[in-house]
C-alpha cells in the first residue's frame, strides 16, 4: 500500500470516527479507467463507531473494488464485439420482469387478507399433522446457571422445582445476585437444541443426562447447569397446537398469496379481453 493511500486511509478512519471535516479538503484518492474517486466518496461508506484498524480495512476494501469494477468494465467495452455488448434485449427483460413482480406486489398487498382466527389456525393444524412432526424433542423446562461456591446454591435449586408462583418469584429475585443467569421457560415450547446451547452440548448428549426430569452438569469452571423440565415431547412426535401457532398463521398467509398470484393472471387476461385489449386469432382464418 502506498503512503498516500495509507495516509488517507488512516484520515478516512478518523473521519469515520467523527474526529474531522472534510468539507474543506477532499482530497484525490485514486484514479482508475480514467474515472477519480475522492475520499467524501470512500468516507460516507465507512460507518461511524468503527474501530481505526476495521475502518481502515473496510475503506482498503472499497478502494480496490470499485477499481476493479471500473477497470473490468473498461477492458469488457474494448474486448467484446459491438453484439455482445448489446444488452437492450437482457436489460427489457429485466424491466419487464422487475415491473411485473412489482405490480404483482401492489396487487396482493391491496387484496391480501392477513387476519388469521384461532379457529382457522386449529382447522389447518388438524388436517395438515403431518407437517408439523418435531425434527428435535421439545421441552418446557427452568434453566439455572449458579458459579461455583454460591452460597444460595441449595436454595435456589430447591425453588427451581418449585410450582409456587411466590416460591419461583423469590427464585428469580435471588438469581439476580447469586446465580449468573436464571431463565423460565416453563410457560412456553423451547426446542432443545436451545437449551442445549447453555450446556455447550450436542442436544443428544444433553438428552442422555436427564435423570427424573432434571438436567445437572458442572462444567470445567465449576459452574453448574441446572435445567427442571416440566414437559417434554420426543422428537417424531406431532408438536402441540400451541408450538405450531405462528408457524401456521404464516402457512395460511403464505397460501393466501399463492392463490392470489394464481388468480391475477387469469383476471388480466379477462378483464384485457372484455376492454377489446387482448385478442386470439384462429391461426387456419
């Protein structure tokens, strides 16, 4: 890297960092295929918060490259023949394409209806169980990690299986000083492999541990992983209605789209020829 591009592209750090303007000095930075890029250019890519060496990095790495696209589209212009740089034909496409996927944007979003009952949401789930087959078991566990010689230990361990609402209060408020982290998962589905992330662990390995539903393993530091698991659903199995939820609302609005794209071509073409604006010819007249 040559000193004057590194020079600036140490100011381009600062500048990232807020420490200067440079309004009043915009400085060449490189020149490639005839074109010329001045560091306001190169500056307003660099986001702001970025450590010296990152924004430094980041401003080497957009110098080259867009040198390399204008040195490349240089060398295409003069190499390729007068055809293979007519791209009028690929560029309508792409305008017919993109303008098409547009429209058909504008139309389901005027016409899409989002609501999606309760009622509706346990019709698809009842006649559709196969889809919803657990790919990993599923569980509703609380998970406590306690650092090695806590004095709480045994007590906030005791309130882990606890079913008192005051008891699980008192175990949270005792977690936030005795205990590194304490998370209830008891109200909702929680796929293990989640929980097996706070284990470090394979989800199977996790699985060979458990031992009348509870999960404890001390790592290397001393610090013990606790998990109570309250239910559990085996991978295989159909998943409960109440895990599937969003998952089906999405399935339904998904296919309410689908149907709605189907039918728009139909409809453009009836509505085209009732206007006189779309016309078939027998082809033996």
């Amino acid at each position: 890297m040559g000193k004057s591009l590194h020079a600036f592209l140490c100011c381009a750090a600062v500048l990232a960092l807020g420490g200067c303007s440079f309004l009043h000095d915009d400085k060449l930075v490189a020149v490639a295929a005839g074109k010329k890029l001045y560091k306001s250019q190169v500056v307003k890519y660099i986001p702001h918060g970025l450590p010296e060496e990152d924004s430094l990095k980041l401003a080497g790495e957009y110098i080259h490259s867009w040198a390399a696209e204008l040195i490349m589209n240089e060398m295409a212009d003069k190499q390729l023949s007068k055809q293979e740089k007519d791209v009028t034909a690929e560029l309508e496409d792409y305008r017919s394409s993109l303008l098409k996927y547009r429209y058909e944007q504008h139309y389901i979003a005027d016409r899409l209806d989002t609501v999606v009952t309760p009622a509706q949401i346990k019709k698809h789930y009842e006649e559709n169980p196969q889809l919803y087959s657990l790919e990993v078991p599923i569980l509703k566990a609380r998970y406590l990690r306690i650092p090695a010689q806590s004095p709480m230990r045994d007590d906030m361990v005791k309130l882990l299986t606890s079913g008192d609402s005051d008891k699980l209060v008192l175990l949270d408020s005792l977690s936030r000083t005795f205990a590194d982290k304490y998370v209830n998962y008891g109200d909702k589905w929680l796929d293990i492999v989640t929980l097996a992330r706070e284990y470090g662990m394979d989800y199977g390995e996790l699985i060979g541990t458990m031992k009348d539903s509870r999960i404890d393993i001390t790592d290397s530091q001393g610090t013990e992983h606790i998990a109570f698991v309250m239910d559990y659903i085996p991978g295989g199995k159909t998943a409960p209605l109440e895990y599937c939820t969003g998952k089906i609302r999405d399935v339904i609005v998904s296919q309410r789209k689908y149907a709605l794209s189907s039918t728009l071509e139909r409809e453009l073409l009836d509505d085209a020829r009732k206007k006189g604006n779309f016309t078939i010819y027998d082809a033996e007249e």
